[in-house]
C-alpha cells in the first residue's frame, strides 16, 4: 500500500504546509505549474518518491527536469501525470484517446486551478485535479489531496483545504 499526495500549481510558493500534511506519504505528484526547482527539491525532502510534470508556465530547470506528461504504474494502478488533460466529457484534444489506448485507471492533472475528482465511466478511470495549491490564480481556495493506492484499489481520498496563510514562505 501506498500514501499519495498529490498538488499542483505551485507557482513557485512554498507552503510548510506541503510537508506537514504530505509527512508519512510515500510518493508526491505535482501536477504542473511548479514555478520553481527549489519546490521539488523541498518535497524530495518530504517524501522519498517525487513525480513532477512541467506546465505551461514552467521554463528553464523546471521544464528540463520535469516532462510534459509520465505514464506509470503505482502499485498495480496505470497512472497518467500531466500539466493540461481536461476531465470526463471534456478532454483535451488526443486526451481520450491516450488514456483507452494506455489502459490508464488514475490520471491527475492540474492547470485550472479547480479541485475535481471525478469517476469517468466510460474509461474505467478515476480523474484528480488537485486544484491550486499556490497563491497565483484566481481560485480562492489553496488545496491538495492524498489517495492511498492498495494493488488494484484507490481509497481515502482525502481533499484537504490549506487556509489562511500563517506558516508560509517563499521558494525562491
């Protein structure tokens, strides 16, 4: 069994928050959008398996160490990681196509800055947008979620809300 956390749209704002509620996770998503290196590097510190795409705000060490999209498997889940993918019903353009052809059970993205956790019917697969979890944006609520993955089941998925800023500082 594994502890997920997963974030996105960092923008480069570190919140010790991310580690406090990401402490004892196994692994951490970041969906894109992460502004800085220095954000990856704090949540390698956090957690001993760190997955980061690039978005499309992201430049320089960012996008040259994090790809646009990661195909893997966690547990016995087929997992999908990217920046921009839309959600079920509204895809974005091969989106659909690449999650039937890939067999994908769970796929995360960020890039609206809008928590949505959503079963597709259709694919056979859980969609999480983990909604922003930097201060940039126009979303008025900062926000992360953890999912355990046990083999072929994902459970206790657990939205948690960052509120007002009292522990916070900047990555860079």
């Amino acid at each position: 069994m594994k502890q997920i956390g997963i974030l996105s749209d960092t923008h480069g704002y570190w919140d010790d928050r991310y580690a406090a509620h990401f402490a004892g996770c196994d692994e951490i998503w970041h969906a894109g959008d992460i502004g800085d290196i220095t954000i990856i590097e704090r949540l390698q510190e956090v957690a001993p398996v760190v997955r980061a795409v690039s978005g499309n705000v992201d430049h320089g060490e960012v996008r040259r160490k994090c790809p646009e999209i990661i195909e893997f498997r966690c547990e016995d889940i087929p997992v999908l990681l990217t920046h921009i993918g839309g959600y079920p019903g509204k895809w974005s353009k091969g989106m659909k196509t690449l999650l039937r052809e890939s067999g994908i059970r769970l796929m995360v993205d960020g890039h609206s800055h809008i928590l949505r956790i959503m079963f597709d019917p259709e694919l056979g697969l859980l969609h999480i947008n983990p909604g922003a979890a930097g201060q940039q944006g126009w979303h008025k609520k900062r926000t992360l979620v953890r999912l355990k993955i046990d083999g072929s089941d994902m459970r206790d998925c657990e939205i948690i809300e960052l509120g007002p800023e009292t522990h916070d500082s900047s990555a860079t």
